[in-house]
C-alpha cells in the first residue's frame, strides 16, 4: 500500500540544478492554478531579454550573483538575497557570473 506522504522529502535546491556553459537550465519544481516555482541556472554571460509578466515575481539568488533590471533600474543581487519583480513592469535578468536562482511567482486572482 502507497502512502500519500510516500513522496514527501527536503531537497537541495544549489545541487537540484547543474550549469551548463553558454546556457540557463531551468528546472519547474511546482506548478498549479496557484503559480509555479522554478530552479534556474545561468552560465557567464547568459541573460533573459526584457519582458514583463502579468503576476509579482520573486527571485532569490541562491549561487554567485545577478543583475536583474526592473522598469530600467539595475539592481545586483548576490547570494543569500532576494528581490520582487513587480507584476506588468518591464524586467531582464543577465549573468555578470554564473548564478542560480529560484523564481517564485504567484498568480493573483481579484
């Protein structure tokens, strides 16, 4: 007989995702109605282009460090920090370094 808690476990998220050269590796760790999580690595020099989501985003930099531009502010954030990405403001993501981060975002409902 299958437990429902059969597929409960803590994860090591800096390990859960591996860097790849000249690319950004993402990982979806959830995804519901409610909004999705997901693991990202991006190797030196990689970015994600200007776009803009209709949700607040949070990122948190769990490996080197990033540059993440919101509504045309530059803003580095290292490891061990995190920073929200407002819901319909332009924003990029690019790699000064390698880095990993996790995106959280949560879709609003009104």
């Amino acid at each position: 007989m299958r437990s429902e808690n059969e597929n409960l476990h803590a994860t090591e998220l800096v390990s859960s995702v591996d860097y790849q050269d000249e690319a950004v590796v993402s990982k979806t760790l959830l995804k519901s109605n409610a909004g999705t999580v997901t693991l990202f690595a991006f190797g030196e020099g990689q970015e994600l282009s200007e776009h803009t989501a209709p949700y607040d985003a949070m990122v948190q930099i769990l490996d080197g460090s990033a540059e993440i531009t919101i509504a045309g502010e530059a803003i580095s954030v290292q490891a061990g920090q995190m920073i929200i990405m407002p819901a319909n403001q332009p924003h990029s993501v690019r790699a000064a370094e390698r880095f990993k981060m996790l995106l959280t975002m949560i879709k609003a409902t009104t």
